[in-house]
C-alpha cells in the first residue's frame, strides 16, 4: 500500500512537471503573439500595418534632406505620437534644428536593446523623379518618396515596434529604447556620435542594437536575409601638393596638379591586394546557392578565385558592391586646382574616399597608403578615420532573427553580411554593444536601386509585412 501511493505520488509529481513545462513553453510561444493581439485591439478598427502606412507616408512628407538636415521636424513628428500614446521621451538639438529624440519602456534586468533610426535623408532631383520624393503618394502598389528605403520606412517600422511593446502593457525581460539620430548622411557629427558624447546615459546597460544595414532579398523562390553584424570601414583623405606656379603657356617640370595627378595615377594602377574576411566568404557562399553556372562556382570557392588572372576585373564588372567586400578600395571623388584656365596654381588637392576591411587599424592602412606615394611630394590628411569591430552572431537578437525568419520563411537563409558602406553602428560597437542591421523588409528584382538615387520607393505589401515581421523578431529577445 505504501509503495503503491508512493508511486501515485511520483506520478503525480511528473504530471505537475510536464503542465508546468507544457505551460512555459506555451508561454514563450505565445507571449508575443499576445502582444501583437493587445495592440490590434488597442487600435481597433486599423491594423498596425495601416498605421505604419498612414505613419510613413507623413514621414515622407517632412522634409529632413541633409544638408541642411532640420531634424526637428523629424523629432516634431515622433514627439506628437509620443504625446498621443502617453509615452514620456526626451529630445536634444545637437546644433539649431539638428534634433535628436529617445524614449524608454522599462522592463528587467537583460542588457537593454536599442532601437536606432536616423531621420535625415539624401537630397532628391526632381528632375529626374517621375513622383514628388516628398509626397509619400501611394502608386502601382509602392509608397513613393525619399527615405522609403532609407531609412525612414525602417524608422516607422521600429516605432511599430516600440509602440506594440507598449501598448501591450506586458513585462519585457530588458529595457527597451527607441532612439532617433540626426546626421547620419554626413557621418553622424550632430546626431548618433552626438548622443554618445553628450547623453551617455542612453547607451548605458545597453547589450543589443537594430539599425539600418541588412535585409530580405528574394530570388529563385528562394529567400536570404542579410544581416550587417560590421562594414568596410571609412577612411576619408585628403592629398595636397604645392609647388612654385606661373602662367599656363610655360610649365615647369612638375607643379602642383602634376603631383596630384601622378598621386592619383599611383592609387588607381596599384590596387591593393585582395583578401578574404571569414565574414565575407560566408556571403559569397550564400550567393553561390541562388546562381548557377561557372560563376556560382567561383564564388563558392571565393578564396581561390581572387588568385585567378582576370577573376577580379570581371567580379568587378560583374558587381562592384561584391567587388569592394574582396580588397580594400580607395575612389577619387573631390579635386581642385587652379580658379584659371591659364595659371599654374601653387596649390593643387584631391579628396579619396577609401572603404577597408574591418581586420586590421585604419593606422596600419594610413600607413601603407603614405608609403604608396613615396616621392610625390604630396602630403596625406586624415579627414575621417572610424574603428573596426564585428558584432556576434550568437546574441539573442541574432538569434532570434534566425528563428523567427526560418519559421516564416522555410525556404529562406540568414547570412551574417558585410557592408560597404557605413552606418551610424559603428558608433555603439565602439561601446562594446552587439548592434546589426536589419530591416525583414523582402525586396525583388532592382526595388533596392533607388537608395540615394531616383524614384526610391518601397512595395507597400512587402513593408506592411516586414512591420508585423519586425514585431515578431524583437518580442521574441523582450519576452524570452
């Protein structure tokens, strides 16, 4: 008899342990569906996809183009939903109109995540726009304006987020910070870098960052989602010679422009040699999936490749973006000499936008180029010179881009990537924060061409489902 109850017992015990492990894993699964259904009923008749249209379209409206920047409109505008919300949330002017705005939902002790945007965006030729960029009119199925890509529409699909959170009224396991940063267009001076010097106590505690940078590309049926974990890093520079000037029907031997020149001529004979990151090679894998033929196979087999005459020219040829992953670059983009067409001037510059890899010190790289141009008798400035660092790919967050993606997607890939260009991550990776950038936004075809050029726009479909996609991801790191 004894035995027999002591056997009920323990099965009793082991029912009580599968309900209560039956009911934490339900928890955990349901946690941010629940939270995407309290904020449906918060809005009631619109769904949160028809806000986030409604939201971006304003947006678009409001001119931030930088230069001049004007921000605070930006600031003005999230500070109204704020208010509409109930949401308390501070705002700073780096400079007059140079607006800066945060806002905090408190949760638990986990290293708080952040959500970054920035709100100024690239000048727009309307003369080559077939749609006002400053409309945020919906036509053949796209919202239409600058910044729909970048990075506006990602900056409203963050406030979807932000908002969700706190509509749902749920406990989160992390703080959780909606910041808005003016100036990333220019290199992020009056806003992101700002911030961090002059309200450190937005970073503090911070362990996970979202920003611009990554994405969805769908091709063949199937899905890859990109997500920056670091980037080329930028080391503007600025070359100058000076040598004796005179009058245009006698030149010298050498003057200043020849310098210059023959400086210039040094960078674009001697490109420098190619080189494989771990980072890189997984990307050229990944792409190597969705092609077919003798290129799939060179890009599977990247770090033998580069070694083949002729490969880089015609990867180059092919996609300079790729390109510039496999070496470091260095583009010419500014000079200037004489004001007249017959004086020799005394001065002559040129200005070199130069992209590295993120394995070795701009000093190590600084260094090389100067060497390169030995006995030119130009001087090199460093105008602009960031620090390299790589984000893990085994945080939460990342990880729960994997997780989430891979369930709404079966068919699709997440690949850590590389960016050529750079953004204001760089900044909160200098503080030892895991930042990445990703949007889930799924892009086809040339929908991405219209970043910093004509008629940007985003597919409304494919943003009103990566703002429900986005909701998913970041309740999964605040509820877990």
């Amino acid at each position: 008899m004894i035995m027999v109850i002591g056997e009920f017992k323990l099965g009793l015990v082991l029912l009580l342990s599968q309900k209560i492990e039956y009911i934490c894993t339900m928890k955990k699964l349901l946690l941010p569906i629940l939270a995407i259904s309290c904020m449906n009923m918060h809005t009631s008749s619109l769904e949160v996809d028809d806000e986030a249209v409604g939201w971006l379209q304003e947006y678009l409206q409001i001119d931030t183009v930088n230069p001049p920047g004007n921000e605070s409109r930006a600031v003005d505008f999230y500070a109204d939903i704020f208010k509409s919300e109930g949401i308390e949330f501070k705002s700073a002017e780096s400079a007059p109109g140079r607006g800066n705005i945060w806002a905090r939902i408190k949760g638990g002790s986990k290293p708080t995540l952040i959500l970054l945007q920035h709100t100024d965006v690239v000048p727009a030729n309307m003369n080559y726009w077939t749609a006002d960029p400053f409309s945020g009119e919906i036509k053949d199925g796209y919202i239409w304006g600058r910044g729909a890509l970048d990075m506006k529409g990602t900056g409203i699909s963050q406030l979807a987020t932000f908002l969700s959170l706190h509509r749902a009224g749920i406990k989160l396991n992390r703080d959780v910070v909606f910041l808005a940063t003016a100036d990333e267009e220019a290199g992020g001076a009056f806003g992101a870098g700002w911030m961090v010097d002059n309200h450190p106590e937005v970073f503090e505690g911070a362990g996970l960052l979202i920003n611009e940078g990554g994405s969805g590309y769908q091709s063949n049926e199937k899905i890859i989602f990109g997500v920056e974990v670091t980037q080329k890093v930028p080391v503007w520079l600025r070359l100058t010679a000076v040598d004796i000037p005179g009058h245009g029907s006698s030149p010298r031997t050498t003057s200043s422009v020849t310098r210059i020149v023959e400086a210039l001529n040094l960078i674009k004979e001697n490109p420098f040699e190619a080189r494989i990151i771990p980072e890189v090679e997984k990307i050229f894998k990944s792409d190597a999936k969705s092609m077919e033929g003798e290129l799939a196979n060179k890009f599977l087999n990247i770090k033998d490749s580069i070694k083949e005459q002729g490969f880089l020219k015609e990867l180059q040829e092919y996609s300079a973006s790729r390109h510039a992953l496999t070496r470091d670059t260095c583009s010419m983009t500014r000079m200037g000499g004489s004001s007249k067409i017959n004086v020799i001037p005394p001065e002559a510059w040129a200005e070199v936008d130069c992209r590295i890899l993120p394995d070795r010190p701009a000093e190590e790289f600084i260094t090389t180029f100067k060497e390169l141009l030995d006995g030119t008798g130009v001087e090199v400035e460093v105008i602009m010179a960031f620090t390299s660092a790589i984000s893990p790919t085994d945080s939460d967050l990342f990880i729960a881009i994997e997780e989430v993606t891979s369930k709404l997607y079966p068919n699709s890939t997440v690949v850590p990537s590389v960016s050529t260009g750079f953004t204001d991550s760089h900044f909160t990776r200098d503080l030892g924060i895991a930042s990445y950038g990703f949007n889930p936004l799924i892009a086809k075809g040339d929908e991405f061409s219209g970043v910093h050029g004509n008629d940007e726009k985003v597919n409304e479909n494919a943003f009103r489902q990566s703002v429900k996609d986005l909701i998913e991801i970041i309740s999964a790191v605040v509820y877990n």
